[in-house]
C-alpha cells in the first residue's frame, strides 16, 4: 500500500461506557486508533441512490493493516472523518498490506 494514496488523517472510535454520576453507565465513543488512509467515495450511482433513500453517504478507507486495524469490527468501532461520523458496515484484509473499511455517514 502507497503511503502517497493515504493522505487523510482519520479517527477510529471505540465505543465504551462511563460513569454518569449516579452509580449508572452510558455508552461513549472514545479515540482509539489515528490513522491515515485513502479515501474512496461511493460511485455516482451510489450516491444518486442513497440521496432517494434518505441522504446517506459511502466510502471506503483503506488503512495500514496492524494490530489495531485488524481488531476494528463493524459493531464496536466508527471512524471520525471530514466532520462526520462514519458508521462502519465492513473491513477486511486486502493483498497489498492494507486494510479497508467500509463505512456509511448518514445526512445530518
């Protein structure tokens, strides 16, 4: 994987819970991994889609594989991205060293 093609800095968020205060716990999103990656956006036709289906918007990113990137998984982890909140929907291995997310950030 070409460090040149990963030129977004991204967040991956872990969720996990905290006190509130009184003896009870919420769920929170806390950072968990920094990590640059190449950004890919849905093509015209997925995007001309999810605008009549409720304004959603794909991508994938495509990461450096490690430790930390093999254990994000679609249920626990988000990534943090161009002012939104990407909810990822799959991730996995790629031939060149790479790890790629797919992810959904829904319209605000």
């Amino acid at each position: 994987m070409k460090a040149r093609n990963r030129r977004h800095r991204i967040m991956i968020e872990v969720r996990t819970t905290a006190s509130d205060g009184y003896g009870g716990e919420v769920e929170t999103w806390a950072n968990y991994a920094p990590e640059y990656a190449a950004v890919y956006y849905g093509t015209g036709s997925e995007q001309r889609e999810a605008a009549q289906q409720g304004g959603s918007q794909s991508a994938s990113f495509e990461v450096l594989s490690n430790s930390k990137t093999r254990a994000v998984s679609v249920i626990d982890h988000r990534i943090a991205f161009d002012g939104g909140i990407w909810n990822i929907t799959a991730a996995h291995d790629l031939d060149n060293g790479g790890r790629r997310l797919t992810a959904v950030r829904a319209a605000a």
